[in-house]
C-alpha cells in the first residue's frame, strides 16, 4: 500500500514525530526511548497489548502531556507549547468518553463546532457532509449513550474531523465495535488519507496493523520493530496474512 506523495514519486514530509522519549509514571515506565517518524498521507498503526505505552504516546503527540525526556513533533512544532499553532491542525479521537452521553448527535456536532470556533455557514457545510459520510443523518436526534459502539464511534470521528485538520490521532478507534461497523470505520479512514490526511492509529488488533502503511510494534514501552506489514512478515520468514505471529516471535524474543 502506497501514500499519495510515494505515489507521485515525491519524498513524503514527517508530520509526527517522537524522538528519544521516556516518560514514566512513578516506578512504571511507560515509554523507554521510543523514535518513530510518521510521514505525510500515511497511516500509521501503533501497535501492541494493553500497557504497552500506546496511550501515552498518542497523548504526548496530541500536546496533552510532556515526556520526561526526549521531543515531540507535530507538524514541525511543539504540541504542548502553549502557543502553538498546530492545536488547530490536529484531531484527536479518544479511546472512550470523548463525547458527551446526555447530548444528542446533533447536540454534540454544535458543541464541538463551536470549540473549534467554526461560523455558522461552515459548520453547516461540514456537519451535512460529516453526517453523510457516518451515514448518521437519520440519528441526529439520538443521544449518544444511546448508540451503538459503532456508531458512537463514528460520532467522535465526526466530531474531530469538524474543523478539517491535517493530522488524526485514533486511540483504538475500533475497540468494542461489531465487525461490520469496523470495517465501515476503516473505509471512513481510508477515504480522509485519500484526501491528504495523515493518521496515527493505536490498536491491539493484529488483522487491523495489516491494513496500514506501516506500524511501529511497542511493548512494555519499547519500540521493538517498525515498517510495512508485508515487509516485517518477509522479514520472519511468514506470510503477509500471518502478522499477528511476527509480532509473538519479537515478544518470544524479547522474553527469552
């Protein structure tokens, strides 16, 4: 699978990085001197069991938190300064509660909007094709803790895509959702990397690190291996369907 800028031949830009981070939580160390680059119009999968410092990274890159060492990068700028101006650039997906449960689809599009400072002509702009693209038009009136795992997902992608940013952070976006809507979710992501949106995306899911451009695998807060799906399976001497094994060699590996 190929990004737009490797499709055109050019050398795609780094609009996340992370260098040399460690950040621990009292004893637990969370992130041992993890580098990763995520380069312009690709998805990125982070990858790894609960634990393994997933949360931790997407939060620092989403200016949440600092690292006890090491930088961070987004779209060439501090996220955490706070001044900075990629805020406005970048979107952000929680793993849960990132909406609000008594407040209904509609409710929640506008509370959002608002945030983000959007005039009323845009956000009718965007909340119609946001709608249409969830296919959440017939459920505007529905409170959010009254939908679906998968459509209450679709919800907070909508709502973090309300003011077009050129960065996505997804933190287990699919977690708790039904197949069916699963694979309507990944389609969705798809299409806004075809548009020219880059996207870093946390999952435990093995058959779901297969379906991005690259993937970084962490465990216990370490970055053990890194690069295209197909490429890391190669490497193990397995088939490309078979991800899931390479990533249990490197653990074995790790453990012996």
């Amino acid at each position: 699978m190929s990004t737009p800028e490797m499709e055109r031949g050019a050398e795609p830009e780094v609009d996340l990085e992370l260098s040399g981070v460690r950040r621990a939580f009292g004893a637990t160390q969370a992130l041992r001197g993890v580098s990763l680059a995520v380069r312009r119009g690709e998805v990125y999968g982070l990858v790894g069991p609960d634990g393994a410092g997933k949360t931790t990274a997407i939060r620092m890159l989403a200016g949440l938190m600092r690292p006890d060492e090491g930088s961070v990068r987004v779209l060439g700028a501090d996220p955490a300064h706070p001044r900075t101006p990629v805020r406005e650039q970048l979107g952000l997906v929680p793993q849960r509660n990132s909406l609000y449960g008594d407040l209904s689809v509609d409710e929640n599009l506008r509370f959002f909007s608002r945030l983000f400072g959007l005039s009323a002509s845009d956000f009718t702009t965007r909340r119609e094709r946001l709608l249409s693209i969830t296919r959440l038009e017939r459920f505007t009136d529905r409170r959010a803790d009254a939908l679906s795992g998968g459509m209450y997902k679709k919800l907070a992608l909508a709502c973090a895509l309300l003011h077009r940013p050129r960065v996505l952070l997804l933190d287990e976006p699919t977690n708790g959702v039904d197949p069916v809507s699963r694979r309507e979710l990944w389609e969705l992501l798809y299409g806004l990397v075809h548009e020219g949106m880059t996207l870093l995306v946390s999952t435990p899911y093995m058959d779901e690190a297969s379906r991005c451009h690259r993937v970084g695998l962490l465990y216990a807060g370490e970055l053990i291996a890194e690069g295209a799906p197909r490429e890391l399976a190669r490497a193990h001497g397995l088939a490309a369907s078979n991800f899931e094994a390479v990533f249990l060699e490197l653990i074995r590996g790790r453990a012996a």
